[in-house]
C-alpha cells in the first residue's frame, strides 16, 4: 500500500515581530539577527491563541482543503511540546472543535522539536496496517516558542501550526518505509514543569543537531545502500533535501555535514551551490515566522509544495527531523504528480495576512501571555481560546466568539 501525506496545511499567528526591531531594542547589530541567524521576522500569538487554536486552525483547513468529513477520521495525533494540561492531552481538544466522531484513535505525543516526525510516522504505520480497508489519520505539529525577555534564545521564538492528512492516497508526499535513526540523552533544551520559558544550551545544542544527523544519515545510508557512481553522493540524488529549522542558519550547518558525512569531504564551491540548490528553496516560511519547534521541518514542507510543487512531481526529497533530549530521523519521499495540482497548502495566506508589529507591542504580548478573551476584529485563526473557568479552558469558534 502506498501510503503518504494526502494534504498538508500550515496556519501561523497574523502578528509578526520584525527581527530588526528586535535587534534595536536589545542594543545587537540587525545583522546578528537577519543573517547571523537567517531570521526577518518572528510570530506572536495574541492572548486568545494557544496551541489548541493554531492546531485547530490547521487541522480544520487541512481538511476542508482536501473534501474530508472529520467523521471520517480513524486517528488524530497532536505533537506539541508546549501542551496546557500535564494529564489531558491537546489532541482530545482538537478533537471537539474539528467535529470529528467518537470511534477515533486521539493522543498528543512530546519528544521536543521531533514529535511531529514520531507522530507522522506512527500515523504512516497505522494507516499501512489495515491493508483491506484505507483509513486516514490526521497527524498535527504545533508548538509556540517561548524564552526570557533579553535571553539568547529569544530571537529564535515564533509560532505556528501544520496539519497532515496521512493516508493511502499521497497528492503531497509519498512516504518511504526506510529512515534512518539515532537516539542519544542528552540536556541540549529543556523545560522543567515549572517553568513557562524553555531553558537552552545553545552552542551544545547545535553540536548535539549535527552529531544526531551524522548517526540517523548514516543509519539511513546503511539501509539504503544506493548503488552510488564513482564521485557521487547520496545526496545527489535528492532534488530538495530539508531540515528542521529552529532557525534557517542551523539548515546551513546541518547541510554542510550532511555533505561532509555523504561524500567524505566537502569544498565551499560544492557546498554554496549544493545549499543553493538542495536547501534554500524551502527556508523562507520559518524566515518569516521564527521557530515553530514539532512543525519546523513541516512548515519547510508546506512552503515547498506550494512554491515548487509541480516543478518537482516526481521527484524524492530527503528530511531530517531533530528534537532536543534527543531523537533524530532522516527519511526520504517522493513528490507524486498529485503534488502539481495541491494547491495552496496555506503558507502564502498566513504571511500575507499578517500584521507587523513594535517591541513594546510585542513585550505587552509577551507579558499578558495566554488569558484568554476576546478576539481582535481583524482575526485571521478559526478558533479562540475564551479563557479559563473552574479550572477548565475554554474554546470556541472565532467567527461566534466575533458575534457575540
């Protein structure tokens, strides 16, 4: 059976912190930021939106896009490492505002920046597992990056969410049944239960990206055992190849590697046209929205499709998907020719929509964190958080929250 990711849709807050805003505000050079880092602009979700909102957002989109009845849907997974409850899971909240039915499979999965790749893969067996009848599982990556006001991390913040519907018909991406995987403990990025803002050993943490790509690439290199030309890589074979970004640089870094550990070596000239080629194409989503944690790597390839989906029918591509703690994958898939006519997988919508805003706006933001309330007149997202009552939280429809 071949199985895959039928649609795909990415949804991301409409406010946006400029980066060299930010850098004046903080006394660093814009460059530090814009080219040190690879990032223009970061997203700020407003106090009516959390986690459940953006991935309801995606979710709903994601299926109307594709002409899927939410009762329909066998299994929902929601990965998130910025849940609001340490028993109830983001997943059963989505369940509700998607209108999807009781016989369905529903949990959130948590392994950092690499939830969103375990949930899709888990996704991808399941629906493989019952080959005499096709069923469809919705996968959801949604996180908000948050860190201390003035803190190293806090240029690499953002927020967004993609929504996957996986199943045996793929218009956006075939999925291979080979990767390759490596898993290591490590405390590269952490967030202690009592604690708002995620801690980070930044240097450490970059060392730890590119040893975990190392081992899941060699893994992957070892099962596949490509039948490679005198001179040629692995890589060359791929006609895209995307990372998990938590900034657009780490996809530099992180290629940079992967050509030293494909080919044995590597030269400036090789790699700037091997990063031209391969990787740019599929950064300019999270240089616009900032780092996204579980939906990354998916927001790489939501812009892609939606860009370069019909240049590349056909074609395989290589991902890579990191998270802090740490567990890494690197698989491959295939563009089939359903990926010419995808359509818009929401990318172009979410930064065309949005709304630039200052450091005070943005530190208010910050402050006032997720109440709940009111949604601004001009509010682009499907769902709004209402707030929190016994202990509960509250969820509606924007458009009635709007009219009432």
């Amino acid at each position: 059976m071949s199985v895959g990711i039928e649609h795909i849709y990415a949804y991301a807050p409409q406010h946006a912190l400029p980066l060299p805003a930010l850098a004046e505000a903080r006394g660093v050079p814009a460059e530090k930021l814009t080219q040190g880092l690879g990032v223009r602009a970061m997203a700020v979700p407003l106090p009516c939106e959390d986690v459940v909102t953006l991935a309801a957002t995606a979710g709903a989109r994601c299926l109307r896009a594709a002409g899927v009845d939410p009762r329909t849907i066998g299994m929902l997974v929601v990965a998130t490492e910025t849940g609001v409850d340490h028993s109830k899971p983001v997943s059963i909240f989505v369940h509700e505002l998607l209108g999807i039915g009781p016989h369905c499979r529903t949990y959130e999965v948590k392994h950092a920046c690499y939830g969103g790749t375990a949930a899709l893969m888990t996704a991808a067996d399941w629906v493989r597992a019952n080959r005499t009848k096709a069923r469809h599982a919705l996968v959801i990556a949604a996180d908000i990056a948050r860190y201390a006001l003035g803190s190293p991390g806090e240029p690499t913040q953002g927020a967004g969410a993609v929504a996957m519907l996986v199943g045996p018909e793929p218009r956006a991406l075939f999925l291979s049944e080979e990767s390759g995987v490596h898993a290591s403990n490590v405390y590269d990025f952490w967030r202690p239960l009592d604690r708002r803002e995620a801690l980070v050993d930044g240097k450490y943490s970059i060392d730890c990206y590119l040893d975990a790509l190392t081992g899941a690439f060699r893994a992957f290199r070892d099962l596949e055992r490509p039948a490679l030309e005198e001179g040629e890589g692995l890589v060359d074979r791929l006609a895209r190849v995307l990372y998990h970004a938590p900034f657009p640089k780490m996809a530099a870094k992180a290629h940079r590697r992967l050509l030293e550990v494909d080919r044995g070596g590597t030269t400036d000239d090789l790699y700037a046209a091997s990063y031209r080629d391969l990787v740019a194409p599929g950064l300019e989503a999270v240089s616009q929205v900032g780092n996204t944690y579980t939906a990354s790597l998916y927001f790489c390839l939501a812009s892609l499709l939606e860009d370069e989906g019909r240049a590349l029918s056909g074609r395989r591509i290589g991902l890579f998907s990191y998270g802090s703690g740490c567990c890494a994958e690197f698989f491959t898939g295939v563009l089939p020719a359903g990926a010419a006519t995808l359509g818009a997988t929401g990318v172009r919508a979410s930064l065309a929509g949005r709304r630039l805003i200052d450091v005070p706006t943005y530190e208010q933001l910050l402050h006032e964190g997720e109440q709940g309330g009111r949604a601004p007149a001009d509010f682009t997202g499907d769902f709004v958080f209402a707030g929190i009552r016994d202990d509960r939280r509250i969820y509606g429809r924007a458009r009635e929250a709007l009219a009432a």
